[in-house]
C-alpha cells in the first residue's frame, strides 16, 4: 500500500514543484543543469577558438 502523501508523486513522471520535489533538492538540480549548460558553452566557444571556426564563410569580407 502506498502512503497518500506519495500517490500523487507516482502518478506524475516529471514533478517539478509541489510535495514530490523538496526545494533544497529543486535549487541543487537547478544549479546543476545551469552549470552543464554554461559548462557546454564555454567549451564550444573554446573549441571554436583553437580551431578557428568560422560561423559563416561567405560574410568574412562583408566589413570591405
């Protein structure tokens, strides 16, 4: 038997707020992915750097 303060935490795949989700936990999984994702972009940016990739060929004389 499930205990009724879980029932609704089964029923929805994906709680994001309410009593299935503490907010120690929310503020933690929150700065993770803001962390991955800033993490993610600074190594593209890096990369682009030490490859010299070029967003767009075609508009590297447009300043001429």
């Amino acid at each position: 038997m499930v205990p009724a303060s879980i029932g609704p935490c089964l029923t929805t795949p994906f709680a994001v707020s309410g009593p299935c989700l503490s907010r120690p936990r929310a503020i933690g999984i929150s700065l993770a992915m803001t962390l991955g994702v800033l993490a993610a972009c600074l190594g593209i940016i890096s990369w682009m750097f030490r490859t010299g990739y070029r967003l767009s060929a075609r508009g590297a004389g447009r300043g001429r």
